[in-house]
C-alpha cells in the first residue's frame, strides 16, 4: 500500500488542524454517524418483545434470548423485515444512560437461513452522532439488509454510543462504557451460541465506517483472533496529531464533563496511552489481518470532513504497506450518487466491494447477482497483495 505524504505520522495534521477550529470540531462528532445529509436514526419507539419476529430471524428459542447469556441479557426485539430483527440489550459492561440512547444490535439472517448451515459473520460498526439507537444506522441509511444482500452470512449491527469510540474508557466515574469488552467479549460469543456460525476468525469480518472505521481497526488489531478482515471506511486511523486526539477530547467533555476519560485518567492522558489506542502505532498486530481501507477525495464543501480523514487513511495505508501487510486501499472521488463526501452514499458501495472481495475468497456462493457499483470503488489505488 502506498500513499501521498512524505510522512506517515503527520500527514493529515495541516487538513486537521483546520477542521477544529470552531463548530468543525463537533462536525466529526456529530456527522460522522450520519454521513452528512443523511440523518441518523433518532426517534425509535418503545420496544416490546416480538418473539414472532426473533423467531422468524432464525432464533430457536426466542424466550431463552431473555436469560442472561454471555453477560447480555435481551429486554426488547422487534423485527425489522422478515430476515431482520433489532434486539434490546442490558449488560454490565456498558450503562444504561451512556450516551446514544438505546443499546441494540441489529440481526440479519440470510434468505432461507438454514440452522444446519455454519454462516460466516458480518460485524457492521456505526459512526457517531446517532442520539437513539445507533444500531439502526448502519441498518437504515447504510441499507444494511440490502448491500448484504444475497451474501450467505450472518450481519450483526452493533452500537458504539453516541460517540463511545469502541474502546473500554478509562474513567467510569460518571458511567460505564466499556464498548470493546460488551462486543467482543460478549456480543461475539452470544451470537455464536445463539445462531449458527462458522465460528472462527477466517469466517469473521468487522466493518465501520467513520468512528467506526476506527472502531474496526482497533478491534482487528486487539483480537486478531477474532477477525481475519477488517474494513475501514472514511476512519480516523492516526492519533498521532494533537488535532486528531482534540476529536476524543471533545468526546469527552460531552460525555463526563472532563478531558481525559476516554484513554486518561479524566484529567490527562500520557503519550503512551494515546500510543496504545491509535490505530497506526498499533498496527503491527495487523501481520495476520487483511485489511481494506476506504476514503473519498473530499466534495469541496465547507465543513467536509472527508480529506482529512483520507489522509489519515492514506497514511495508515502507507505504514501496513512497510510492515508487509495484505489488504487494499481505495481513494474515490465523485462517482455515482456519492459526491466523494463523508456521507453513506459513498459508504454503501464501498462496503459492498469490501463484502464482495471478502465473499470470493470464501468462494461463497451468492444467491443474487453481484450488485452494480460505479468502478471508482472497484479501483484498487495501493496495495492488492494476495
């Protein structure tokens, strides 16, 4: 993989340093869940329990989903589509009143899910800004059910908090958010025990895009084990700046009132725990990952967020060519109904090349033609090793 700056560790800090200024600084807060004009699921209703629905999806026993299994215990469901349920959950792990409202994942199941058949298995990460549900995102404007469509695998949308950032925050004074414990410690093998899985890291993908695309990194780079393919759309993935780690500060504030609880102790936080949290200087752990990575060229629009993230991407893409690692980088500019901007027009196609790469080297079989993307995403700007 290759890039365009003479330096890996600072090359989005001038584009950087721009967008903080001001109200920009909330822009990737808030926008980056809902891709710009696109907004972000905000109104979802109070949710019962349709175990009709749950069973429809594929679950065998819908009343055993409401024992705790896991350290997850599911309050709510309601179905979505006749393949798609949204799942009310409680645990331990991450508060109730956290930031982002209410705590779901959403389900899809294949057509004609069959129980005797082991799927392979989609974690779908959301962006922030969402204020309820942030699962519904990636499932309402990402059309999740639809650029998975005709794939033979198990879709999981999960929720990282208005802006949880998929990390176990240092500082739980005011509230609990460990993210990254409640998904991969907990929501990974409840869904193996609940449906029926390829249950091993060849047969698991984690997909995000924005906070999410960062989110997915991170987690490849913390369990490998877990994941053999991560994919980053539009993701913040170098901290190194003082302007990239301003983004988890002003998550902070939001959340607690204080400057340092995401990775610090509320008050600070040492170069060394940034180092431990950001995804270019951990990204040696990615030797066995491979790793696709997305972003667009921007739209010209005052506010767009969309270059700076790509020169981190850029950079990012840069540092796993150096270390030998497989994967592919695709930069866009406007193509199609995407503008080259932060928004899920140009996230839905992304994804859908990333899934489609990912499905052929499982040779699995689809049940639907391959959708129809515009090249720019097929495009393969650095990297392609096999």
């Amino acid at each position: 993989m290759t890039g365009h700056s003479t330096n890996p560790r600072r090359s989005g800090r001038g584009a950087l340093r721009v967008l903080v200024a001001g109200a920009l600084t909330t822009a990737l807060l808030t926008a980056c869940g809902t891709g710009g004009p696109e907004p972000a699921a905000t109104s979802a209703p109070a949710m019962g329990f349709d175990a009709q629905a749950v069973k429809q999806t594929g679950f065998a026993d819908p009343e055993a989903l409401r024992r705790q299994a896991d350290g997850i215990t599911v309050s709510g469901a309601r179905g979505l589509s006749p393949r798609a349920v949204e799942l009310e959950v409680q645990t331990d792990a991450v508060s109730p009143d956290a930031p982002g409202g209410r705590n779901s994942v959403v389900v899809i199941t294949p057509e004609n899910y069959d129980p005797a058949v082991a799927y392979p298995v989609v974690y779908m990460l959301p962006g922030s800004g969402a204020t309820d549900a942030p699962a519904l995102q990636w499932y309402e404007a990402g059309q999740a059910e639809q650029v998975t469509g005709g794939l033979p695998v198990i879709t999981v949308v999960l929720s990282g908090g208005q802006q949880g950032w998929y990390t176990d925050w240092a500082d739980h004074e005011k509230t609990i958010q460990n993210w990254e414990t409640f998904h991969l410690e907990q929501v990974v093998p409840w869904v193996d025990s609940h449906l029926s899985t390829a249950a091993d890291r060849d047969h698991r993908l984690v997909l995000g895009n924005s906070m999410g695309g960062y989110g997915a990194v991170r987690y490849a780079e913390d369990r490998p084990d877990l994941f053999g393919e991560a994919v980053s759309l539009s993701g913040l993935l170098d901290l190194s700046s003082s302007d990239a780690r301003q983004y988890f500060t002003e998550a902070s504030q939001q959340s607690t009132g204080k400057t340092d609880s995401v990775f610090g102790d509320g008050s600070t936080t040492t170069d060394e725990q940034w180092q431990a949290h950001d995804p270019l200087a951990q990204s040696g752990k990615l030797k066995d990952v491979r790793v696709q990575l997305f972003a667009g060229k921007g739209n010209g629009q005052a506010g767009d967020i969309e270059p700076a993230l790509r020169d981190t991407t850029a950079a990012f893409a840069r540092e796993l060519d150096s270390r030998g690692v497989k994967g592919e980088y695709t930069e866009y500019g406007a193509a199609g109904s995407c503008d080259g901007g932060h928004t899920f027009e140009c996230w839905r196609p992304a994804a859908t090349v990333a899934l489609g790469r990912w499905a052929d080297r499982l040779h699995l079989e689809r049940s639907a033609p391959r959708p129809s993307v515009a090249p720019e995403f097929r495009d393969v700007t650095s990297g392609g090793a096999s």
